[in-house]
C-alpha cells in the first residue's frame, strides 16, 4: 500500500517525511504548483504599509513563504503586528520568517479544526473598530474572514502572495497512475486521474477497501488519499491548514 500526498511540493515533502517516520509507505504527487504573484509591486506595497495594519492574516504556509519572499531589502516585521495563522503549519512557516511567537494568534495545536473560523475564535474578542488588516493569500479565496473582520469595523484588504499554476510532473506518481493497479490497496490520490477515469470505462471493477485519509480538520482534505482501514489515518501534526 502506498500514500500519494497532493499537497504542493514543500508541504507533501514534509508530509511523505512524516508519515515514513510512522512506517507508512507514501510518495509526494503535488496537483498544485505555487508561483510568484503576477503584480510584485502589491506585495512590495504591502511590506511597507505593514507598520500601518493591527494584524496581517496569512492563509496557509505558501502565503506566508511567499509573501516573505519578496519583503524589501531592510524591511522587518513592526513590533506592534499581530500575524493571523489558521494552522499550525503556517504559525512554522511564519516562525521560520522571523516573526516572533508572541506575536503569532493561532488555533491551539490540539483544535479540533484549522481554518477561518478556528483563527476568528482567537481574534473575536479584540476590539476591531477602524482596525487596519491584511489577509494575505493566493489568487482567490474564501471571503469569510473578511466580512467578519468588516462586519467588526476592520478596514479589509487582501493582497495575493502566490498563483496557483499547473505542477511539474513526477516520475513516481505519473507511473502510479497510469499503471494498472497491483492489489486492493493500491490506489492513486489524483483528481486528475479521477477525471481520466470517467472519460472511459474502467478495466478493472471498484476496489473495496480503499479509502480517504483525512486530514485532522472538521471537513475532508483532499489532499491525502490512501489505502486499507487498517492504516494510520491521522498524519502527524504539522501542515493541516490549506494551501
């Protein structure tokens, strides 16, 4: 049995580490590549009103590693900044910047879900009347968190850190799933590949057994697809918050 991790490639690196370490076979198949935002300049613009903002939400550990990619030369995070993590995943990356802990508000490690509403629970009891935010993320997302901030009085902007573009191609995964699969806990983790599959009927009938692993949020992840129940199904903790 083998654990394709679809995540994009630096978070399924850490993943397919994680889950070796708990003796569980996996291989990285990213289905999403990151790249540079297509308007550098916003981001540029955005490290230099940060001293002006009460809190800067980063979505996911991309957001935050590519917004600090392109920080100015000098520039350093203000003292007085509060940086909004949904996950722990992105409280590592933002840790791995530089921003200090004390000024990270996160979902304890052990909450039940990590997402826009887990971080607004940290965040509700704060005055944000006329509050200035940054949300920091790719192009596109959930406006949730937003609203809710507005709703509060915040003054609202987003600046996209990344795109989301095709993957490059691997190797080990292409094989996986172009191959005919060699036992019932063998499956492939692509979208992709489950689009392909409607195209044509398939040459083999439904496996049973074969199974999601989901990831420790309140919603299914589609990022981890695995194989028979009898496998660990929580992946350590680490890059739980989306990408």
């Amino acid at each position: 049995m083998k654990v394709l991790v679809t995540r994009p490639a630096a978070q399924a690196a850490e993943w397919v580490a994680q889950l070796a370490a708990r003796g569980i076979d996996a291989a990285a198949l990213p289905l999403i590549g990151i790249a540079a935002p297509a308007d550098r300049a916003a981001v540029e613009a955005a490290w230099h009103a940060l001293a002006g903002q009460a809190l800067v939400v980063f979505v996911s550990p991309n957001a935050a590693e590519q917004f600090f990619a392109l920080r100015p030369v000098g520039a350093a995070w203000p003292a007085h900044v509060i940086a909004g993590s949904p996950g722990p995943g992105t409280t590592q990356a933002l840790c791995a910047q530089g921003v200090p802990p004390g000024q990270i508000v996160a979902p304890a490690a052990d909450a039940p879900q990590f997402d826009s509403e887990a971080l607004w629970a940290q965040l509700e009891g704060r005055d944000w009347q006329r509050a200035g935010v940054t949300i920091v993320r790719g192009d596109g997302g959930r406006e949730w968190l937003a609203d809710t901030l507005r709703s509060r009085g915040a003054a609202v902007s987003f600046v996209t850190a990344y795109r989301r573009v095709p993957p490059t191609p691997m190797r080990a995964g292409v094989r996986c799933c172009s191959r005919r699969p060699e036992s019932p806990g063998d499956t492939c983790g692509s979208s992709a590949a489950r689009r392909r599959s409607t195209s044509s009927p398939p040459s083999h009938p439904p496996r049973p057994g074969a199974q999601h692993v989901r990831s420790p949020r309140t919603r299914a992840s589609p990022n981890v697809r695995a194989a028979p129940a009898s496998a660990p199904a929580a992946p350590p903790a680490g890059n739980r918050d989306r990408g």
